[in-house]
C-alpha cells in the first residue's frame, strides 16, 4: 500500500448522484421562476458548493443563491438523496483498503448530515475513519479546510485525496498531497488535466494500481427470504435487490424451487395445477432434487465468486410446507434436503411475519394460485407455526421481521437487520 491515508470526495467518487442533484436543481430554479439550463450544464453543478453554482451559471446574486439551495434541499432530503448508487469497485476497494489498515475519510461538500445519512443507508459509514462535511448554513465550503477536518487535524502519514472535480485537486495542492482526478465523475476529462493531478484515473480499477492494493478476495454472503404465502415476499426482494445494487455489491437474485435451468422445470411440475396426484413424499423429494440443481449450478459458484446471492425461499420453505404443512415430519424433510444443500446454509434467513388473517387475506385476493398456494388453511397454519419454530431453533441465522404495515416500513426494517448481520459477519 503506498499510502497510509486516502481522503474520498463522495458525489462522484464515491457515489453517482447525478439524478437526485440534477432533478433537485432543476426543482429549485422551477420554484423560482428562473430558465433551468440543460443538463449537460446541470451536470456541472456536482461537485462545488450548490451556492456558487447557482451564482455561476444562473448569475444569480448571493441571497437568490441561497435560497436557490434551501428549495434545492426541499426537494433533495425527501426523495433526491435516494437517488444514487454507489460506484462499481468501490465497495470493494473500500473494503481491502480498510483491512490493510489504511486511514480513510470523506471530505465533501455536501453537508455533513446528509453525507453521513446516504454512507449510512448503503452501510458504508464503518470503512471510514472520519467523515466531513459542511454545517448546513456554510453555503460556500471550503475544501481545503475540510480535508483538513477529515483528517482530524493531524498528520496521517503519506496522504491522498481522490476526487472528480478541479476544486478537489486544488485543495489537495493547497493541502500539498499528492491526488487522484477521477473520469468516472462529473468534471471533464479537459478540467482535470487542467488541475494538474498526481495521477488520472479512468475507472475504478485504476484506483487499486494507483494505491498499491489488489482487488480483494470478497467473501460471499448468502441471503434468504421466507414466510408464508401472500407475506409480501416477492415485493420486498426486489426492494432489497434494488438497495444491494445500488450500494455496490456484486449481486445475484434466485429463487426457489427453481433458479437454474433443470430446476426450473422441477418447478414446473411442483407448481402444475394438473398434478394433484403427486404423493407427499414425491413432492418433497422433488422440492430437494430442484434445490440440489440450484444450489450446485447458481449458488455455491456465485458465493465462491464472492457474490451476495439473495434467493427467495430456500430450504426453511421445504421444513414448513412439506415438514409441518403437509405433516411429513420437520426432522425428516431436513434429512431428505440435508445432500441437497450439502451444508450450504443462508447467512441470514429474512422470515417475514404476517398475521394468519392478513396473509390468508392477500392470497385470496391474488389473481392465480398455484397447487401449494391453493391448501386450506389449516395447511398455511401449520406452515405459519414451522417457520416460527425454525426462527426460534436458529435464531443467530433466521431474523424474524414484522411483515405488516408500509411497503417502505417493511423495507427499512429488512435493510437495518441486513446491516446489523453483515457488520457483525465482517462484511464491511
Ligand atoms: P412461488 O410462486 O415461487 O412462491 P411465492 O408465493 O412465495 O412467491 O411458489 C412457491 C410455492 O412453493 C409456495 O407456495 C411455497 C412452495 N414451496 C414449498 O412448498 N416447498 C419448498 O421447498 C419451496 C422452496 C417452496
């Protein structure tokens, strides 16, 4: 590692917010009547204090400028912040950077809270050792003075900051460290050579061979979702896919029974309304067989590849549906999938819990039932009451999460359980 502290700018470098800023700003001039330049020159505005883009390119005076940025964060720190992801690589680098022992801060322009608010949703905030960023009434930061802040005043050894504006690479000259100019931002490929950087960096892989780390070996991290029938199940996965994403994690969504090609025509004749003939114990085997495929050709290669997998439904679903739902005995469909698996277990099992009534009442209403939606409710009863048992068996793997209420309430509660597990399983 050839540096002992790197310093990150965070919109741009660390993350891509154009749409949040660029939709935000356009907001505000809407709001005051002013002409809203087009986007390339929206573009511009990431980076430098909003104030003096304001002034810059809208020649609006001081006081307009302000205001500008208090219509601005009307919009921003209700629906803007969100839209954003964390750049490809970048977790990653984080991560190695981190585990070799390296200081790491953010200085930005954006104000502190919100800086910390978008690296706490996307679980970031523990890579770094300080993050800062204006008050919210210093419309005109310096960034000279926040690298400073973001080095907690001191001396942190040989020292880099990496971002993608001019203004980035000028504070780091003020500074007198040495500087990486990103082209992956929003400044031009003509504003950063200008600038004069120590290095250029044209992606992200760049960043490892400038600092001397190697892209890490990441390990895998294996998530399931569970619960009865008409839970909220498949919304909440996609939610929670779209927020793993956009944090940066190299990511594969499955499912079960199915998720690879041979087990996907299993599922065809598991859920085949026709087959209302199928013995209890064929079906479970069949569950297991889909399952042996699924674990052997998307799983376990893509864990090996340091992914995160999050499937929907996996071997709990076998225990409740064909264990407790069709009676065939909890301990013996564990047996049965014990080959399956062949010890390849979720990190964390997500079960979300809705009252019987409720969900018996979201099935009813779905449009399409398939052979094991269609059992009474006895049948779901039991179910219900395997998974809880299975929750309380293993509660360091399976986290209950209280499935009723807001889509976004559910949501949030699923991404905070999923924080705490990966902190706890060193994942950042
Ligand atoms: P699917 O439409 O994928 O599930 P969901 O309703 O959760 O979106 O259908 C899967 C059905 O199969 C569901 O009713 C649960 C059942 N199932 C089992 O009975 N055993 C199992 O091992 C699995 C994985 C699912």
């Amino acid at each position: 590692m050839k540096y002992q502290a790197v310093v990150f700018d965070l919109d741009g470098t660390l993350t891509d917010s154009v749409h949040g800023v660029i939709r935000s700003t356009r907001y505000a001039l809407e709001k005051m009547n002013w002409p809203v330049p087009d986007d390339k020159m929206l573009r511009g505005f990431l980076g430098p204090p909003l104030a003096t883009s304001f002034m810059e390119y809208c020649g609006m005076s001081n006081a307009q400028a302000i205001e500008g940025t208090r219509l601005y964060r009307e919009r921003y720190n209700t629906i803007g912040w969100r839209e954003n992801a964390v750049f490809p690589g970048i977790r990653q680098l984080l991560w190695a950077l981190k585990r070799q022992g390296a200081y790491l801060s953010v200085a930005t322009g954006k104000p502190q809270n919100a800086s910390e608010r978008i690296l706490e949703y996307f679980g970031m905030t523990d890579y770094f050792n300080q993050i800062a960023g204006p008050t919210p009434d210093d419309f005109f930061a310096n960034k000279r003075d926040l690298i400073d802040r973001s080095l907690g005043g001191q001396n942190r050894g040989k020292t880099i900051m990496i971002g993608d504006r001019a203004s980035d690479i000028i504070a780091a000259h003020e500074h007198g460290i040495d500087s990486v100019a990103v082209l992956f931002g929003y400044g031009s490929r003509d504003e950063m050579t200008q600038s004069r950087p120590t290095y250029l960096a044209e992606n992200v892989i760049d960043l490892f061979d400038i600092l001397g780390v190697s892209y890490p070996e990441f390990p895998g991290y294996f998530i399931s979702l569970e619960g009865n029938d008409g839970c909220g199940k498949s919304t909440q996965t996609a939610l929670l896919v779209d927020w793993m994403k956009a944090g940066g994690y190299d990511l594969v969504r499955t499912r079960e029974p199915g998720g690879s090609e041979v087990a996907e025509k299993i599922r065809h004749l598991l859920l085949d309304r026709e087959n209302m003939g199928m013995q209890d114990m064929t079906e479970a085997l069949l569950y297991a067989a889909a399952r042996a495929q699924h674990v052997r050709d998307v799983i376990m290669p893509a864990l090996s590849n340091g992914k995160v997998v999050i499937s929907d439904r996996y071997v709990d679903s076998s225990i409740a549906y064909q264990g407790a739902g069709r009676q065939l005995g909890m301990d013996v469909v564990e047996q049965i999938n014990a080959p399956a698996i062949n010890g390849c277990l979720p990190n964390v099992t997500l079960l979300l819990r809705m009252g019987a009534q409720e969900a018996l009442h979201r099935r009813e209403s779905a449009s399409q039932v398939d052979r094991i939606e269609m059992m009474d409710n006895d049948f779901h009863k039991r179910v219900e009451q395997a998974f809880d048992q299975l929750a309380k068996q293993h509660p360091a793997r399976i986290a209950p999460i209280d499935a009723s209420g807001g889509i976004e309430d559910i949501a949030q509660r699923i991404r905070l359980t999923v924080h705490d597990k990966m902190r706890k399983a060193g994942m950042y």
